[in-house]
C-alpha cells in the first residue's frame, strides 16, 4: 500500500524541450534538498543537443532529493529531482484515498488530480480509469474481510472428491478454455504471468510435446580477451562528444552522405560594399545597430532567393517531394564555446535593411551568451556561414540538414584587380556556394551565386532587384 509520505513525493521528470530530444547534460542546478520551490521557479539549466535551456518545476513544494550531480547526461523522460509536495492537498497523493465505508456501498468514481503537465517528460497526471461495480449480493462487512477460498467439484483422475477445498490455479477464460481445448490441466502448467497468472503461453508450452535433448556440440576454443587499449594520458587528452558538438557530428554524417552537395565559387570585387557599410554607418536610421559586410550579404542573399524563389525548397523523402517554401528562415552559423549552432532569423525575407541589421544583432548575442532557444535553430531554410572572420579565403559548406543551400562568405582583402582597365588595389573576397543537387540544379545555383556576386560589386542592385 502506498503510504500518504510516499504519495506526496513528486518526481520532475527530464523533459523533451526540443523536438525528438533524447538527453541533455545537467549543468547547474538552482535548488538542493531542503528548499522550498514553486510552480513555474527554474530549478536547474540542462544543455541540449542544441542548446542551453533551464528547466521550471510544475508545482509547488520542497525538494526532497536531486538525483544526478552537474555534468551528468540523462535521457529523456528520466526523474531528475523528487519533490514532496504534501503541502497541496489537491497534489498530494498519486492515489487518492477512500474513506471508510460500508463494504455494500459503491466505490466512488475517482477523479483524476495533480496538475497537467506543461512540458514533455512531466509524466502524467494521477489516474482518472474508473472501474465498473460488479453486480452480485450484498456481502457483510466481517465475511468480506475472510481469505477467499475455492470449492473445488470433483476432478476426474486427480483425486479431489466433492467440497474438497484447494487453491484453484489462475487463468483468465479464454485461458482456461484453451487449455481445455488441448487438454491441458492448468493445476500441473507453471504460471509465467504476474501474480501467478498462467498465460496463453504457458499453456501451449505445456501442450507442446518435450523436446530432444541436443546433441552436445564440442565447446569452441576460448578467445583470449582483447588487450584494453592503454593511452599515455600525459601526451594525450581524451574529450567525451556530447551536448552540442554531438550533434553537430550526426547532423553533418547525415547531411553529408545523404544529400549531394555540389559547392560553386565566384571571386568578387567587394569594394563599394565596404564603402556602403561605412555610409550605413553614419546613417541615422541604422544608429545603435549591428551594421557590417554580414548584414549586406545577407541582405543580397535574400535578393538572389526572391529572384531565384526555386532554390529556397526541401526534399521530402517519405514522399518523395519537393517541398518549396515561400518564406525564408535564413540561418547564421555561430562559433560558441560549446561548438557550432546555427540559429536563424524568422521570415527574414519580409524584413526591412534596419530590422534585419537588429535581428542579426540580437542572434549573435544571445549565441555568445549561450542562450539560444531550441526554437530558434528549428525551421532553418537557407545558410550563411561567415568563415572569412578567421582569415580563411573560402571552404566547401556541409548543408544544414533540411535545408537546400549554404553560403560560404571568405575573408575580405586588398588584393591587386583590374578595374576599369587597370590593375588596382580592391577589396575582393570569394564566395562559396553548396547546394543539394536533388533540389537545384547547375544553373539555378550559378543563378543564385551570380546574383549575390552582381549585389556586392554594385549595391545599388539592393534597391534595384529588391
């Protein structure tokens, strides 16, 4: 029986806070046994395969033991942390108590208590299965309370002679009918089910005939056991791969071998860019913003789409599908002590030069703070991943999964380029473009990478083809 202290303790549960999570590390926890806690307090911050998030409890109470230390990854939908919460009267018990009554009385129909859960992992709520009265006479309280024993009738063969008593074996009916149809005795089957039920199984097992002994097979040469590996831990450093950087690992393994990439470049003179980002600079309307090359590249980005909408689109596998979108979630990927994530901005096609200069700023931020949400890094459709701010020229972008295209934006220099006839020294970096090739085909790609090319050399194409 479940005693009134054990009911009232409630387990909080890891939960699901992404989408198909299956665990995430513990990394600091904000109460210790003995405090008092609320419904909707942060109770610890757990990291995701995608990011940091802290964890509300969903009830009130005292915590009465934090089951894993910081640092422990734990699966989904595991308890992390046990709270007595007999303090609510309408929380305390899983099951809720009966009070005394005649045994003639009918049960009354139990309702289901404690608070919904909020979050996938909370587990479920106390339970509401009503279950049916059995009809029958009236059964005085005293006699209820007796060991129920069975009168077993006369059993051809076995012994039992009429008003003999003895334990009757348990079985459902079709059971029992089944073992009468094979003529099977269920007092000789050994039950396999709980509370000494005998199964359907149990009762074929009896009925099969037994079986020949197998012939003893010569036993095979014992393999010595492999050495274990041995590692010089004063040249060496071993790093577990969790959190972040685990999947990071799976995404790109299955980015890579199942879409096929095919990555374009184009060289491009970027000089009047970098001189409209130091007008942009000075301008009124872009004052306390983020304005740098990031944000006209993204923004030429987004041009090219609109001009080229059929490279903005997924592959559906299941159903063997194009799915294009008619909205662009343009991901930035971002370098953070815990690996690479790569959130992105909403709708950033419907958003104007100095909105998109804010919501880059705010996604950088929150990145470097280690606060970006799993709802950001969900529903990306298109890249852009800045490699030229570590001094690289270009590279070949793995896709995020899902998605169709990435562009790689190299280091911008002075770089000796003939322009207008003469060689001159110009800002010139190199893009990157990869693309599933399922999705876009050769020229619809070059469409793409020509497009943003053109916008970097003239910005005023911003205004143009915008």
């Amino acid at each position: 029986m479940t005693t009134m202290t054990e009911a009232s303790v409630r387990e909080f549960k890891m939960p699901d806070v992404g989408e198909g999570l299956t665990e995430a590390e513990i990394l600091k926890w904000y109460v210790q046994p003995g405090d008092t806690v609320t419904d909707g307090q942060v109770v610890c911050e757990v990291e995701t395969a995608k990011a940091a998030v802290e964890l509300p409890i969903p009830y009130d109470g005292v915590v009465r033991d934090v089951h894993f230390p910081e640092g422990t990854t734990v699966d989904v939908g595991t308890p992390i942390i046990a709270v007595d919460v007999s303090g609510r009267a309408a929380e305390v018990a899983e099951t809720p108590a009966v009070a005394e009554t005649p045994a003639a009385a009918e049960p009354e129909e139990q309702k289901p208590q404690g608070r919904q859960p909020v979050l996938v992992g909370y587990g479920v709520a106390a339970s509401s299965t009503k279950r049916r009265p059995r009809k029958g006479p009236e059964v005085p309280a005293q006699v209820a309370s007796a060991p129920i024993q069975t009168v077993q009738p006369e059993l051809n063969g076995h012994g039992h002679g009429p008003g003999q008593v003895q334990d009757r074996p348990l079985a459902k009916p079709p059971v029992r009918k089944l073992a009468k149809d094979l003529g099977v005795d269920l007092a000789t089957v050994t039950p396999s089910g709980p509370d000494g039920i005998i199964t359907r199984e149990d009762v074929h097992a009896a009925a099969a005939p037994p079986m020949a002994a197998p012939e003893p097979v010569p036993a095979a040469p014992v393999a010595a056991p492999a050495p274990v590996p041995t590692y010089d831990t004063a040249r060496e450093t071993r790093i577990p791969v969790k959190g972040v950087r685990k999947a990071t690992a799976a995404a790109m393994v299955g980015s890579a071998f199942t879409a096929p990439h095919v990555t374009e470049f184009v060289t491009v003179d970027v000089t009047r860019t970098m001189k409209l980002v130091e007008e942009l600079k000075q301008d009124q309307e872009m004052q306390g913003l983020r304005v740098n090359p990031l944000l006209l590249i993204a923004k030429a980005l987004l041009v090219a789409i609109k001009r080229n909408p059929d490279v903005n689109a997924s592959w559906d596998e299941a159903n063997q599908e194009i799915v294009r979108k008619h909205y662009v979630n343009l991901g930035i990927a971002a370098a953070t002590p815990r690996g690479l994530i790569v959130p992105n901005i909403k709708d950033a096609h419907e958003k104007t030069l100095p909105q998109l200069a804010s919501a880059l700023g705010e996604l950088v931020s929150t990145a470097r703070e280690g606060k970006t949400s799993p709802a950001a890094m969900q529903g990306g459709t298109v890249t852009i991943t800045n490699v030229g701010v570590f001094g690289i020229d270009t590279g070949t972008p793995i896709l995020n999964p899902g998605e169709s295209a990435i562009l790689a934006v190299g280091a911008i220099k002075l770089q000796p380029w003939v322009h207008k006839g003469k060689v001159k020294p110009r800002q010139v970096t190199t893009l990157a473009l990869s693309f599933d090739h399922r999705l876009v085909d050769g020229e619809l790609g070059s469409k793409v990478l020509a497009d943003v090319a053109a916008i970097l050399e003239q910005p005023k194409r911003l205004i143009t083809w915008s």
